[in-house]
C-alpha cells in the first residue's frame, strides 16, 4: 500500500519523473562537491599545520629579508 504510493508519486508522470530525477542529480552533485571542498580543506590544513611545526622554509626567509632591506 505505501510502496504503491511512494511508487506512484515518485513515477507518476514524465513531468514528475523528470523533476525527482533533476533533483536527485542535483543532490548527489552538491554531496560530491562538499565532499572534494571537506577534502581539499582538510590538506591545506595539514599542509599549513605541518608548515608551522616544522618552521619557514628557507626561501620564505631570504624573501623576507630582501623585504626588509
């Protein structure tokens, strides 16, 4: 009985169809982007937390002293 009306909202018309469909997609788009965003965030943070533990680069301090000169 449920399921015959989950079934018929779900796959009632073309029209119907089509909106669960672009809605479905739209979901699972937003979830992959939000998962690579988590993802991404995640390493520039190690990157930025290991940078700090393990001190400046040398690069990062001749450019800071041909800043200061």
């Amino acid at each position: 009985m449920i399921l015959q009306k989950l079934r018929g909202f779900f796959l009632g018309t073309l029209r119907r169809q089509l909106i669960v469909g672009v809605a479905v997609v739209h979901a699972l788009m937003m979830a992959l982007f939000i998962g690579d965003l988590t993802a991404r965030n995640k390493a520039l943070l190690l990157e930025r937390q290991t940078e700090q533990a393990t001190g400046p680069h040398p690069c990062h301090l001749i450019g800071c002293l041909v800043g200061c000169l």
